[in-house]
C-alpha cells in the first residue's frame, strides 16, 4: 500500500486511529511483527510502547503484538531481538540500560554488541531523572546541599532502583563532578525508593521524574534537579543538574526508542522511521508522554546511534572514574 494513502490520519489524535483509513488497518497476511519489551508488563516503559505499537500498526496496515521477554536487567530480551531474523518481523522497544550500561558493568554477561547487532531506528522520547529529598532536608537546593554536605562528610544517603543501574550511574556522576558527599543505598525496585523518601527513612533519591511528580506536586517530597539538559513541563520550578557550574553540560537521561536486528533493509528501516515519526510527532502522543514525566524527542537513525555512542561514552567514565561495580 503507498505510503502517501496513510496520510489520512494527520492530526487525529491516538484515541481516533483505529477507526482511520478502515482498508488500511487490516494487517498483512503472515505472522505479525513482535516488539519486544525487555521489561515487565505494566511499566512505564511498556506502556509507551503499546501506545505506539497500536497507531503504528494502523498506519501500516500491519498487525503489531508486544511481547515482554523479561529478565536480567533487560539483556534476555534485548539479547533475542540481537539474534532474530533481519526481515523486519522482530523489533526492540528498550531504553539506555539493557545497551549501554549492561555492556559497561557486565560485559561477560551479555551475548550481543549493542552497535554491530543493532540498527538504531527511532527515539521518541527521554525519561528524565530526578534528584528528590525527604522533608527536612538541611537544604533546599542541590548546591546548598552540597555546601552542608562538604560540613557534615558521610551523613547523607540516596537510593535508587538498584547498584549498576543508570540511576546509580547519575549520581555517581553527580558525585564525580560536584563532590558532593553522600553514600548509596540500592533497592531493589524503585517504588520502595519513593516509599522510604517519603516516610523520611532515606534523605535522597534519584527516580525518574514520572514516579515523583506527583509526590513533589503535592509538597510530600523535595525536588533539587532533574538530569535532562532542559527543565521539564511537569516541574518547571526545578533546575536541571546542568545550571550547576560544576555540571554545566551534563544531562543524562534514559531514551526510550526502537531498533532492530542490523541487517535490515533500509527500505524497510526508512519505512518503518516514516510510520514510526509520524505518530511519535502527533500532539496526541506527546501529550501522553508528557504526563507520564517523559520528554518527547525525535531522533532517527545515524543521529540516534550518535547519540548511543555519546552516552556509552560518558557511562563508561563514570564507572572507570568511579570504580563502580554491579555487584
């Protein structure tokens, strides 16, 4: 089916795909094309991508199924797109962690090349950090905090979702650039985090902006940044790491995108990129990643895998700086 008769769906919002161009959302005959998620079902990640695989699927006259292939960190998944087929039936629906820190901390785990296995297709969004204090804290902002924290060495603790982890990468990195003084306590699942930040047994955390928002809204929690390079729409009051001297520059965030085995054929990449940005770059999708603490951002193809390979680098710096481990 040409391309230009999927045009009938500019502007309708997500909630109006399925019932858009009928002829065109019947799927193709064969097996349909799997997503896979490399994470549990009902997270943030997996919610993003059912709400992308459903329009893309319409547009395309395909159907799309998402499959979880949970487990490890997300490298089992992600390890099964790296040796499927290359005929485009089999995609990747994953963020930073299974392919560039995975690789970083726990190489002679992993059985795939984030670079040489993967073609890097389209990003349709960055899930930003944020660094959160309990009430009480002796500071109100992260530069203040860092001043009381050079006075009182060994005092302050953070939490995150686990040791190795991006979030853990942040605040190392935090550390390496500001000095700030404070000890890490890793969890193993993040919504514990919150639950100890909240109950005042943790000073600090960094979580993604979607699990605090609502916490730092309601004035139950303090926000001192977030990791993008911008602010972000849900909390525009709370300065980005990189408006510190010490951090001007820096953001780190988890991208949130789709790639597939390398050894597609670029027709079919350049056809799926044209699906794909058409429905990521609709108000009805950005507007669902917005409340969902996620900054929309397009980036496809070369310039995608650009941005793997900047971040890798600053990952791997933070741990050889460091001496961070996994375990």
């Amino acid at each position: 089916m040409e391309l230009n008769k999927r045009l009938c769906l500019k502007g309708v919002g997500l909630a109006g795909l399925a019932v858009v161009c009928p002829l065109m959302a019947q799927p193709v005959a064969g097996k349909p094309v799997t997503v896979i998620v490399p994470f549990a079902p009902g997270g943030a990640i997996d919610g993003v991508a059912r709400q992308l695989a459903a329009p893309v699927a319409q547009l395309l006259g395909e159907a799309w199924v998402v499959d979880n292939v949970t487990g490890a960190f997300g490298t089992i998944g992600t390890q099964k797109v790296a040796h499927a087929a290359t005929d485009g039936q089999t995609l990747l629906f994953a963020v930073s962690s299974p392919l560039n820190v995975a690789p970083v901390l726990t190489p002679s785990a992993v059985r795939y090349d984030s670079f040489r296995d993967f073609l890097p297709l389209t990003v349709v969004g960055q899930m930003p950090f944020a660094v959160v204090g309990r009430q009480g804290l002796p500071a109100d902002t992260l530069e203040g905090l860092i001043r009381w924290a050079r006075a009182h060495p060994g005092v302050l603790n953070f939490g995150t979702d686990g040791r190795g982890s991006l979030l853990h990468i942040t605040g190392e990195l935090i550390h390496l650039r500001t000095g700030l003084d404070w000890v890490h306590v890793p969890y193993k699942a993040a919504p514990q985090v919150v639950t100890d930040v909240l109950g005042g047994q943790l000073d600090l955390a960094i979580l993604p902006v979607a699990l605090v928002q609502q916490h730092v809204q309601e004035g139950r929690m303090k926000a001192l940044a977030v990791s993008s390079a911008q602010r972000v729409g849900v909390l525009p009051q709370v300065p980005t790491l990189s408006e510190l001297p010490a951090m001007k520059g820096v953001a780190l965030s988890s991208w949130l995108g789709l790639l597939a085995p390398a050894g597609l054929r670029q027709s079919e990449a350049d056809r799926l990129n044209q699906a794909v940005g058409k429905v990521a770059g609709s108000e009805a999708f950005r507007q669902m990643l917005h409340v969902r603490g996620i900054v929309p951002q397009l980036i496809q193809g070369p310039e995608f895998e650009r941005l793997m390979r900047s971040e890798r680098a600053l990952i791997a710096d933070v741990v050889r700086q460091s001496g961070m481990s996994a375990e």
